[in-house]
C-alpha cells in the first residue's frame, strides 16, 4: 500500500466511496479512509430514497439492499392526519449497511482502495506552493491518521455533520432512531407525527422495514432525544422490543456556501447537503460526491485547480432552488404553534390530496408541500407567519 496518493477521502459513507468511484474511474490513485470499523455502520439515516434517484447515482441498487416498499405516508399533527399515495414516487428503504457495501465494491472494482478503522488526526499543508506542485508526484496535504502519515494532492472531508459544528451549532439537532419490533408499524406506510412542544422544528417518524418491523426516530431543538423517543413509543399504545439504537447529530441549515477552498474539497452532510426539512440526503449528498470526484479529475488532468469549482456550479444548478424552498419551509416549521398546525391539517381536501400524491417528487419534495400549504386558509395562516418571504415559496 502507498503512502502517498492523488486524493484522500475522509469518511465512507454514500458521497465519499462515490466520488472515491468517480475519482478512480479516470485513473487517479485514491484512497478511502473509514473511522468505524465497517462499512455502512453505525446505520445512522432513515434509508429513504427513490429508486430514479440511485439510479441517477449510476446504482441498481440489489435485492438484499431493499428492505422495503412504501406505499403510504401518513402525516399527523396533534390532533389531526392525513395521508398521501406514495406508489407513483417509487419510495424504497434502503439497508444501509448492504448499500454503502455495494458502491464501496464499484469504488473498488475501479481501483479505489478502502481502509476502515483508520481516522484523520490533522490536515497540514505542505510548504511547497500547490501551483508549482501540480505537475509532480509530491502531496500537497500530509493527512496525520490513526495508521500513520499519508500524503495526497486533493483531499475530500466527508465526514459527516460532525465537520459542521465549528460552523454553526445551531443548526444542528440531536436524533434518535430504534429498530423496534411493534404490532402497530404498519408494513407500507411512512408515518411522521409534528408537535411543536415535543418535537419542536422537527417530528418524530417511523419507516416501516418489514411486517411488524421499522426504524422508528424522533428529532428536535434542544430535546432529550432517548426520552422524547421513549414517549413517543410508549403512546403508541401496544408492546414493543428495541433490537437497536441509534443517535447522531443532524444538520438542518443547507448546504455550505462554498464547498471548495484550494484542494480541499467538502462533501454530502460536511457540505451541508442534507434536506433542510426531513435531514435526508442520499441522493443529493450522493450528487455531492460524483460531482466532486469528476471536477478533481478533470482539474487535474488538464492541470488547473479553477475546474474544481465546477463541481459546486452543477450541484447548485441542481439544488439550489429546490433547497432554497425547503429552507423558507424550515422558517415556517420553526414559527407554528400547534393549534397552528392542527388548522393548517384541517383545511386539506381530500381532492387536494390526491393532488399532492400524482405531482410528488420524493427527492424534491418542496413542490408537494408548498401545494399543501397552498389551500385558502392554509396560505393566510403562513402569510401572517412568514410575511413576504412566502411569495418566494409558493412563486417559484
């Protein structure tokens, strides 16, 4: 094994190993450095994502990676719900553990090298000017981590929420999410349940993997997240068995102005990719990582780091608007009482909801809630919330 590569990639989740992919597709030398000691654990998302998404990742994604189809998705306030056809968005739950092993084999079919239970230490910059350094075999960085010293031209931070919270701590909340076994997951349907006191700017969810199985999670601002969770359970009102538990940070502010500073590339949730309103982000931290990978090879086959800033072009010319939108809705998740949205819940017809279900997009789903919030005394509930800001979000 080397000691010195053309990119080093800190983090294995779904944007490092595919632009670790990417990187490796044109020949560059690159390597994968992975804190935990596996692949794909601890399983910290939902998994939801629609099968054109990972497809658009350049991913058919095998029979043991999905765990489930998702038909149905009800949506709760405290005291009212409603429910959305999900079959036209083609919404699967992915195993994460078997997915992120299945690009991390593409990645290394492509001559990617993979290290788990290796973390990064320190990132230094060598003394050499990078300009002069282009065109040789030199590093740039020296990357200190857990197995020794490594060199590299460009290195990609992909390492999740964590790279953030220097950034901006307010824009992180505290999740927890069970595997549970419970007679009352219903084996097709999403459920996610809004209540600004318990779950204040987020909601509680369970994403059914199975007949009787699910991964069920709450998250919020400043809450307890295993006590919040264990009332959330409890309310259910029948038995259940917790077989895993997970909690993890998440990041709900959109992506980072600029994810490119000299050679040093930021990716997926260390790029604040992630949906600003469910915190999901296979598909567009996915882009992250392709994107990026693509823009290190061409900036360095034709020797010009300027290429680099290519990749934030096109994944803002691809998000940009649709993140901007999830964003004024976050405001509006931020502001509402619950008697607020228990009146915005009470004004959906059943019409309206037919007409969310046929126009939804799992992976830019702002258009189907901006329909919901759209209805005559839902749109004077968030105009008195939002004021002008609203127009951005139901005009575009």
């Amino acid at each position: 094994m080397s000691d010195s590569y053309d990119v080093i990639i800190a983090g294995g989740s779904v944007s490092g190993l595919l632009a670790a992919r990417e990187v490796a597709a044109k020949g560059l030398s690159v390597i994968v450095l992975e804190d935990d000691t596996e692949i794909g654990t601890p399983e910290h998302c939902g998994g939801l994502v629609s099968i054109d998404g990972i497809q658009n990742l350049g991913i058919v994604p095998s029979d043991d990676s999905i765990q489930n189809n998702i038909k149905y998705a009800k949506i709760s306030s405290p005291s009212r719900s409603f429910e959305l056809n999900a079959e036209k968005q083609k919404v699967i739950v992915l195993d994460r553990r078997v997915f992120d092993k299945q690009i991390a084999f593409q990645a290394q079919k492509m001559g990617a090298e993979i290290r788990v239970r290796c973390s990064v230490r320190s990132i230094s910059k060598k003394k050499e000017d990078i300009e002069e350094d282009i065109g040789d075999d030199k590093g740039c960085y020296v990357i200190k981590t857990s197995d020794g010293h490594l060199t590299c031209k460009y290195f990609v931070d992909a390492r999740g929420v964590g790279s953030l919270i220097r950034h901006n701590r307010q824009g992180i909340f505290q999740s927890a999410q069970y595997e549970v076994y419970a007679p009352w997951i219903n084996h097709d349907t999403i459920e996610v349940k809004f209540d600004r006191d318990k779950y204040p700017g987020f909601f509680a969810w369970i994403i059914p993997i199975g007949s009787e199985r699910g991964k069920v999670g709450v998250a919020g601002r400043s809450i307890n997240a295993a006590n919040v969770l264990k009332s959330y359970m409890d309310s259910k009102g029948g038995a259940y068995s917790v077989v895993r538990k997970v909690y993890a940070p998440v990041w709900i502010m959109g992506p980072m102005e600029h994810f490119v500073s000299g050679r040093n590339i930021i990716i997926g949730d260390a790029a604040g990719q992630t949906k600003p309103t469910t915190a999901g982000g296979i598909y567009s931290c996915g882009m992250g990582g392709i994107l990026a990978g693509r823009a290190i090879a061409i900036a360095k086959q034709k020797k010009d780091d300027n290429l680099l800033h290519d990749y934030e072009k096109k994944w803002f010319s691809i998000f940009k608007i649709e993140f901007e939108k999830m964003l004024i809705i976050r405001k509006l998740l931020e502001r509402l009482d619950n008697k607020a949205i228990d009146e915005l819940f009470s004004t959906l017809s059943e019409g309206e909801m037919e007409l969310v279900s046929k126009m939804s997009d799992f992976d830019f789903h702002s258009t189907a809630i901006s329909r919901i919030l759209y209805s005559r005394s839902g749109s004077k509930i968030i105009k008195t919330v939002l004021g002008n800001e609203v127009r951005r979000l139901f005009n575009s």
